[in-house]
C-alpha cells in the first residue's frame, strides 16, 4: 500500500489504544515502520447524566521512533458549555494531560459542546445531545464449557452475561454496552524488600473497593435498532465473568444511548482494531471524530468527545459452587507487629465509596 490516509491511525489506533478509558488493554496496536508522524491532538473524553467529574483527556502522539509514546498536552484551556448558555472550565490535573469538570451535572436532553485553546488555537466538538437510555429490564447469566489444552476434557469455562431490554417506538436509537466489577478488599499497600518486591500486605484502613473495568476491543460493544426498532432485545450478551475465586461476583452493568456520530465512531474503532493486517483484511479507514481546529480547519483533530445517557443495573454471578479456583494467594501480615494500614485512595481503578447496589 504505497499510501495511507492521513486520519488512519497508525497514529490515531495507537494513541486510542493508549487513552480508551484510560484502562489498561491487552491488545497490542499495529506499529508500521513509520519515522514520522503529524503533530496531531488526540481528544477523549464525554459527559453523561450520571454525577461527575467528567474528564477529557488531551495527548499528541510521540514520534514512533520513541516507541509510540503519547505526551499529555499541558496548559490548555477547556470548557464545556450548553445549550442553556451555561459554561464549565475544567481543571488540569497536574503533569497528566487530563482536565476535569468541577460541577458540572449532565441532564437528559441538554445538548453540550466541548471548547480547547492549545498553543493558540482554537478547537470545538460539535453539540451533542445526551438520549435518554432506557432501562435494563433483566440482567441474568449462564455457564459455559471449554475444552481444557492438556486434558482434552470439558470443563467450566465462566459464565456469559446477558441482558433484556426494550427498544423505544422511534427510530433511530444507537447503543454501547459495557460493565464495571466491584471486588471487595483488605490490602491497600505493600512493605518492599530493597529491590522493591513485595514482602508483606499493608491492611486498608477502612472499607476498599477494586474497580475492574472492561477492556479490550471485545468491550466495544455497539448496536443500532435498524433491524430491531421497537421490539424486545432479548440476550444481549454484554460481558463474561471468569472462573477465579469461590465467591459472588458482583457487576454492575451499563446501557449506553449514544448519538449516530458516536455509535459510527466506535464501530470504526472496533473494526480498526480487530483488523489484524492479513492479506483479505479490510483497507484501512478515516476514523469519523466529531472535533475541528477552528483556527486551521485543515489540521486533523483526531478522537471524540460524545454525550452519554447511561442506566445500570446490578448483578451477582455465585461462583461459591465452582469446581475450579484459580485465586491468587494474598501477602502474608507483617510478623510480630500490629498491623499496619493505609488510606484506600479513591482513583478509577479503586474506591473507597460503596458501590451504589452493594448489600452483601
């Protein structure tokens, strides 16, 4: 292929790659023989009908001679406005290139708009309007077999999870699934031998929550009503639990009402990145975004910035009959001393909040 669009990303599926949800991923992104690459800026982030903060995060992919690193843009200027003349300027966090809302609530209905100034340009989304997502009606899940590579025998493979729902009257609806799993712990810290191994647990203080968020292109789970507008969706699968420890597994689900720019996005994000560079894959593509530089509308912006009407609803996988369990062993207390703890530190991967449905 002797030329590549410029909004294709060995730039773009890389930088996403690296910001999608600010999670940790374990697909490892196409990396062509490129020495250069345009100096772009890579938006991400939305605004829902759930409380904030919101974040956006801003990056420039780094040369793919430095192996593809993305560097956070400091010193922004990013705001948020509405459809009502309301105005938010989000706050930098520190050496990061994350800005975050302060007080802004999302309301159903209400169209919102993002605004940057970086090194003296001007960039804007355009308005995006939060739909309203409709309620889950029922969440269940059901085991699977796996054929076991050294004994050849079936065994328990996890357990698939599935929703109903209802698909309103109108058409035009364009949905995004996804799920959070909440892990109650009791280690919030290490102590370290000097190479830095960890030697001992350090208790947490109080209650503390893990945050395991789905991740992976698998996760990119998007739907319209064009063939469906109106009816019942019946067993949706939205998620697989593993088999690990015996316990209850608890998740909450969540039910996405995207707009048809945002659904056209990630569907193109998702085929990008299962596009595994064989001879018959697809060619690759413009990825569809939403932002443009005012002061130079030929410079490309690459990334999203969508509003989201989200609901959710809890479910509990019981493991405790499992045949199988592949828990890892906790740090052993520290010997002959009280035992020391540490504060949870609310971040998006741990919390010190009880999870909204949590009543076990």
């Amino acid at each position: 292929m002797k030329k590549i669009n410029k909004l294709f990303s060995p730039v773009f599926v890389k930088a996403l790659t690296w910001s999608l949800l600010a999670l940790v991923s374990c697909i490892t992104p196409f990396e062509p023989d490129f020495k250069e690459q345009p100096d772009a800026v890579v938006v991400q982030g939305f605004i829902s009908n759930e409380p904030g903060p919101y974040t956006i995060q801003l990056v420039r992919p780094a040369n793919y001679s430095f192996a593809g690193y993305s560097i956070g843009i400091k010193n922004a200027v990013v705001y948020i406005t509405d459809d009502a003349g309301n105005r938010e300027n989000l706050l930098e966090v520190p050496e990061s290139g994350l800005y975050k809302t302060q007080n802004l609530q999302g309301e159903t209905g209400r169209t919102y708009q993002l605004h940057m100034e970086i090194d003296g340009k001007k960039y804007e989304s355009k308005p995006e309007l939060i739909r309203d997502a409709g309620e889950i009606d029922r969440v269940y899940d059901e085991p699977f077999q796996e054929i076991d590579a050294l004994s050849n025998q079936s065994r328990l493979g996890g357990w698939n999870v599935y929703i109903d729902t209802k698909d309103p009257i109108e058409n035009g609806n364009y949905y995004r699934w996804n799920f959070l799993h909440y892990k109650l712990v009791g280690t919030c810290g290490s102590i370290n031998d000097r190479f830095g191994n960890p030697l001992y647990r350090v208790s947490c203080c109080g209650d503390c929550w893990d945050i395991i968020r789905c991740t992976g292109v698998n996760c990119i789970n998007v739907a319209n009503d064009a063939l469906i507008n109106g009816k019942q969706i019946s067993r949706k699968q939205v998620g697989t639990v593993p088999v690990g420890c015996r316990d209850r597994y608890y998740l909450e689900v969540e039910q996405q009402a995207l707009s048809r720019d945002s659904y056209v996005f990630w569907k193109t994000v998702r085929q990008l990145l299962q596009n595994t560079g064989g001879v018959f894959d697809v060619a690759p593509s413009a990825v569809p975004g939403n932002i443009t530089c005012l002061s130079d509308p030929d410079e490309q912006v690459l990334g999203f910035f969508s509003a989201v009407g989200i609901s959710r609803k809890a479910h509990v996988v019981d493991r405790r009959n499992s045949e199988i369990v592949n828990c890892p062993p906790d740090l052993p207390d520290v010997p002959g001393f009280p035992a020391p703890c540490t504060t949870c530190v609310q971040s998006l991967y741990r919390t010190p909040q009880k999870p909204l449905y949590w009543n076990f």
